[in-house]
C-alpha cells in the first residue's frame, strides 16, 4: 500500500526505465496504469484507453515488446500455470476457442482481432440465474435467436408492468384521450375506430415507411378500414405491431400511415399538430428498429453472432469442477453507461427525422433492433441482454426533483425536463442536442423539415413560455442565427427564411453555447400580410436586427477551395486571409436592387426548385459567368474573449429590394496581426438596422 493511504500504482510497461514498448505507435498516448482493488480485482486509471488493460482477476499483465496479441496468449498462460488465475485462464481459452488474437480487456469485455474483421468486442458472462457463476465475471442474458419469441415478447411485457407499477415519473395524472382515429385490435382482424374523445390506453407505432407506400388510409377506403380489415391484408410490420399490442394487454394503436387520412391536407394538419400529445400519451411507444419498410417485419430471425460459445472453466486451479462460462460478441447491454449508448445506434429509424421526434416525445419506448430488445422510459434503461432488473436499472433516482445519477439522456425528453433548471440549459439542449441530432436525419418530403420536430418544439415552449420561430427560438434568437453547416453544401430549401436552419437540407449544427460579446440586436420579427396567390417564400417572417455592417468582395477560386473575401476602405484593399467562410448551399452571382435605387452585384443561393439532393456534390460554391466582383455583407454578430469573431455573411434579395438573405457564416481570428486595421475599421462602423428574409 503507498503512502497516506493511496493504492500503488503498478506499471503495464515491466521496463525498468518505463519505457514505451516497440509496438505502441506514435503518439499513443501515455502508458495505462492498472492499481490493485480489493480482493485482487483490477481498477484502471485515467491514461489513454488506447492500450490494452490488465487481468481483471489478478490485476497484473508485465509488459515487454510483444505486440498486445502475443502478451495475451503468453502472459495469460504464465499466469494461470503461475498463480491459477481464473480470468487469465477464461481469456486465454476465450482467445483459443474464437481461433483469433486478444488486443485489450476491459472487465467483461474482450477485444479480439482477426486479419478479415479486424477488432471486434466479446463479452464473457455467467447467465442470469446461475447458481455457481465464475466469480470474476459478471452477468448477463442469453439473447432468443427470433425476435418474435416468447422470452423476448415477455420481456417486453415485464418492463411495461413494472414501469407502471414503480415509475412514478412515467406515469400520467389522468388516462389520455385517444387520437382521432386508432386500430382496435381486439378482435382478429382489427378495424379503425374513431374515438369520439374516448379515454383508454393505447400504443403507437414508429417506423419507416420504405420505398414501397405503406397500407394508408385515404378519403375512399376508410369506411372500409372502420368495418375491418383482413389481417392476411395489412403489411408484416403493422402486423408485428398488432402482436406485440396484443401481448402487452392494450387494446388500441395508433400507426400514421393508416391513423390520417393521407390524402385529406386538413386532416392532415389537424393531426400532425396533435402528434406531440400522441407520443406523449401513449402508453408505450413500438419502435420497428430493425425495418426498412412496411413490408419487412421486426419480429423474425435475428442474425446469429458469428462469435459465441460456452467454456468450461474449473473453480480453481487443480480442480474436476468445471463452471460454465458463456461469450459473445458484445451488445449495448454489455458496456458501462448503457442509457448513454441508447440511440446511437445503426438501426434504421435512427436515420430518419420524424423518428427522432417520435422517440424524443415517447414516455415508454420499446425498440426491436436487430440483435435485442431494449427499452427506455422516463426512469431506466433497459437491454434484453442485461442482467439489470427491471425495478433497480434507473437512470436517476426516483425523486420528484429528479436529480441523481445516470448519464445524460439526450434521447428522452421528460427526463430532460426534469433535469434543465433554466431557460438556458433548455435553450442548450436544443441547439446543442437536437437541432445537431434532427439535422442529421433524413427526410422523405424536403418541405417536412420545418415540421418534423415541431411536436418538440411545442412541448418546449410550454416550459419555455417561448415561441420557436422556424426553429429558432424568439427569446434565444441571437444565439439561433448562429448555426453552420459542418463545412458540407447543403440542399436550400424554401419552406423556412434563410436565417433558419431549417432552410436548407443536410447537416448542421451549433459550434458552441459560451459567453460572448454580442454586436448585434434583435429588433423583432416581422410576419407578412398574406396575399392571394403570394409564393411560399413571400409568406415566410423576417427578423429585423440592429448592428454592423460591412460590404466585402466575394471569391471563390477556380478550384471551388477556400472562399475569400476583400474589404474595401477607400482606395485601399484588405483580404481577410485569416477569415474563414462558410457558404450555406451552392449559391449565384444576381442583380439586386436596393434602396436607394441602386444595382448591384451580389449573390444568394440557387433556388430550391433547381437544386436536386442528388447534385448537391457536384454543384460548385457559387456560380458566376462574369468577372464582375460579387458583393456581399458581413454583419458582427459577436466577439469571442477577444480572439475571434463571428459573422452572418448576406446577400442582397432580388425579390424584396432592400432586404438581405443569408448565404453563409465567418469567422475572423482578431489575434492575427494582419486584422488589426480591418479591427479598427470594424470598430468605428456604426450600427444600423436591417432585415433578413
């Protein structure tokens, strides 16, 4: 034991000198330590991951120059034949058995290594139950080969009961009302039902349409759908849906597809802006994770682990009895801060934006993902695979405060409510987790991008008492123009004004959320008159705002590379070469009127009517057939602790003279000696309103 009290740390590296082994690369970070815990047991210090870690049972793994693999056939044996260290033993017959090399152990987990698949994870587990477990490692679930299983379909059925036994958080004050129209599936071949404000339980499905049109209901067919509908008829996965609603015990469900009258535009509308209050109120939430489409299903055959048997191991050194030992490729279940891996998934709702509201929305949310079952509600996470129960795996204590431990659930949004103390962080919370997450999704319908997540929105505001404006939010709208597009050209489109980010198609996010000196000063937004006949984009609001502007020439190299930008004072020119500038979306060289009656050349984006998502990588930046300089605007947003400072980067409108549109986003290093006039000329630029469309 080392001084005041402290474990002593003991190096990996056996080296004398400590020195680095010829097998870890450059720059691999500083050599991982292992310390002895009680019992022998192993715990790891705060070094780079990047090296392989020692025994879990004996904590000791002396190092040479061998490469990882060779150590952990090697050394393990040594240790087993030496000392009859049992999870030395259990690793090395692990390594044997899969027929592959050991590059790390981290507790349970073992990463191995083949020249076909590379590094892949494995678990060691005693199953849930066991009697006589192998006591260095932990437990865990065998995982049924169909999705459609009992076991699986039990499981699911276990969760719900003691969610709404125990779970204060997840539960409702009073029974919600029914949406609109839901499928009773009481009876063998269910039929929709309008509810006339019925109370009752009920599920929802989530899932993804696919190519092929799911089974909908139209203007035509749903007074046939309210008589029945042959179950042989409805597509698997609505089917699945069914089955899993019938074994949870609820009676009613809600799926989109058949739930709207999809070709009745008010109907639509209606329900859409009900579809937060659907979610929410849902009893449980379906998740068909693992489907492509309607047609698919999600309750068949999983695919089997190309990884995965059972081991004998003795219970100790020199003896008969043998324990069995079970692994597999590892699961989310598996690995430390489960409710911090839950839909990071590479399931295929997981790419789609309305899915993401839908879960974000869900108090109880079941997903049938290709290799378990999983569940999150407002107090636990839960994997078909994990030996957590369902009473004792809570994300945060169950307090009203809803403090404690568990990680940050950045896919559940009644934990977060409870969590958020502020405006602030709630403001954070959409820029930095949602608005990232959203835009990141694909979209079926370009012109759903502004609605996709207003469910959220709403149910934001209320705790807000705000009013999010096109995805920015009224009482945050100066942080909300700060946005960028990941240095991609994303699609523009015209269903939002181009100071949201919701004008454009593709990935975008928020750099930071940090203290800064603001420039600029919201003056209001301005909602137009509608007018008959007028364009969508004629109808859409614009923010007025007070601060400095400056003119500057716009290039764009032959080579479509770095965009430049020159300010002009007097006869004199600046290129700002420290300045760095992101256009939104491919844009083009216009004429533009202002004013005071002047032309000007400046540029905006391409139109959306022109610009297909499948040309999006071929466009150039900006498109030009003139060598006449391009003017555009730069306007101060704010100053960042005096080292950098950032920019709307406008273009003139060719439709509303005198009105700006934004085409990009700047930044300028102010430490940069060669800014330090463009400094002084920004400084003296007086202040002036604008607005932009």
């Amino acid at each position: 034991m080392a001084e005041n009290g402290k474990k002593a740390h003991v190096p990996v590296c056996a080296d004398k000198n400590d020195t680095v082994p010829k097998w870890i690369p450059d720059g691999a970070g500083l050599l991982e330590r292992a310390r002895y815990g009680e019992d022998g047991d192993a715990s790891f210090g705060d070094a780079g991951r990047d090296l392989h870690m020692p025994c879990p049972g004996c904590g000791r793994y002396p190092m040479n120059d061998q490469p990882p693999t060779e150590v952990y056939g090697s050394e393990q044996q040594s240790r087993w034949e030496e000392a009859g260290c049992l999870a030395c033993y259990a690793i090395w017959q692990c390594s044997l058995a899969a027929g592959v090399g050991v590059t790390r152990v981290l507790g349970d987990l073992v990463w191995l290594y083949s020249k076909t698949r590379g590094v892949f994870e494995v678990r060691l587990y005693n199953e849930v139950g066991a009697t006589d477990p192998v006591p260095q490692f932990g437990f865990a679930r065998h995982v049924a080969p169909t999705a459609g299983s009992e076991e699986t379909l039990n499981c699911a059925k276990t969760w719900l009961e003691s969610c709404r036994e125990w779970h204060r958080r997840c539960r409702l004050e009073e029974t919600p009302h029914l949406p609109t129209l839901v499928l009773d599936v009481s009876q063998p071949n269910p039929r929709l039902l309008r509810t006339r404000g019925l109370a009752a339980p009920y599920a929802a499905l989530s899932h993804r349409w696919g190519s092929s049109q799911p089974l909908c209901t139209l203007k035509s067919n749903i007074a046939n759908h309210t008589r029945g509908l042959a179950i042989e008829t409805v597509p698997r996965t609505f089917q699945d849906a069914i089955r899993v609603t019938r074994h949870l015990r609820i009676r009613y469900l809600w799926i989109d597809s058949l739930c709207i009258v999809q070709d009745d535009g008010d109907d639509w509308a209606r329900e859409a802006a009900r579809m937060a209050a659907y979610y929410t109120g849902a009893e449980v939430v379906i998740a068909a994770s693992a489907s492509t489409g309607c047609t698919e299903g999600f309750l068949g055959p999983r695919p089997a682990p190309s990884v995965r048997g059972t081991l004998q191991i003795p219970r100790n050194k020199g003896s008969r009895e043998l324990l069995p030992l079970h692994f597999r490729e590892s699961l989310v279940g598996d690995r430390p801060s489960m409710e911090n891996q839950l839909g990071y998934g590479e399931d295929m709702l997981s790419t789609r934006s309305w899915c993401y509201q839908e879960r974000l929305l869900a108090r109880r949310y079941l997903s049938f993902s290709q290799d378990q079952l999983s569940w999150e509600c407002n107090a636990a996470c839960h994997c078909e695979s994990s030996d957590v129960s369902p009473d004792l795996g809570t994300v945060g204590a169950e307090d009203d405060a809803g403090s404690g431990g568990g990680g940050d659930h950045e896919y559940n949004l009644s934990l977060r409510l409870l969590r958020s103390s502020s405006q602030a962080e709630l403001y954070e919370f959409w820029m930095l987790r949602v608005v990232r997450h959203y835009g990141n999704r694909e979209l079926t319908r370009y012109s759903d991008r502004p609605v996709a997540v207003q469910g959220v929105a709403d149910v934001l505001g209320q705790h807000l008492g705000d009013e999010c404006v096109y995805g920015v939010w009224k009482g945050d709208s100066l942080w909300g123009l700060a946005w960028r597009t990941r240095r991609v050209l994303c699609v523009p489109l015209d269903v939002a004004p181009t100071w949201s980010w919701a004008s454009v198609y593709g990935p975008v996010h928020y750099r930071f959320r940090e203290e800064v000196a603001w420039s600029v000063e919201l003056v209001g937004f301005n909602r137009p008159y509608s007018t008959p006949g007028a364009s969508r984009a004629s109808r859409l609001p614009s923010i007025e705002l007070r601060g400095q502007l400056l003119a500057v020439r716009l290039e764009v190299p032959d080579d479509d590379t770095k965009t430049l930008v020159t300010l002009q004072e007097g006869n004199l020119d600046f290129k700002l070469k420290s300045m760095v500038v992101e256009l939104d979306a491919p844009c083009q060289a216009i004429f533009a009127e202002t004013l005071d009656g002047r032309t000007v050349r400046t540029a905006n984006r391409v139109a959306a009517s022109t610009h297909q998502r499948s040309e999006q990588e071929q466009r150039p930046k900006l498109l030009s057939d003139s060598e006449v300089p391009i003017t555009v605007w730069l306007l101060r947003l704010f100053d960042y602790w005096g080292s950098e400072a950032e920019f709307l980067v406008l273009g003139r409108s060719s439709s509303n003279p005198g009105k700006f549109e934004r085409i990009g986003i700047s930044i300028m290093f102010q430490t940069d000696t060669g800014n330090s006039q463009v400094q002084s000329i920004l400084d003296n630029t007086p202040k002036t309103e604008l607005s932009i469309i």
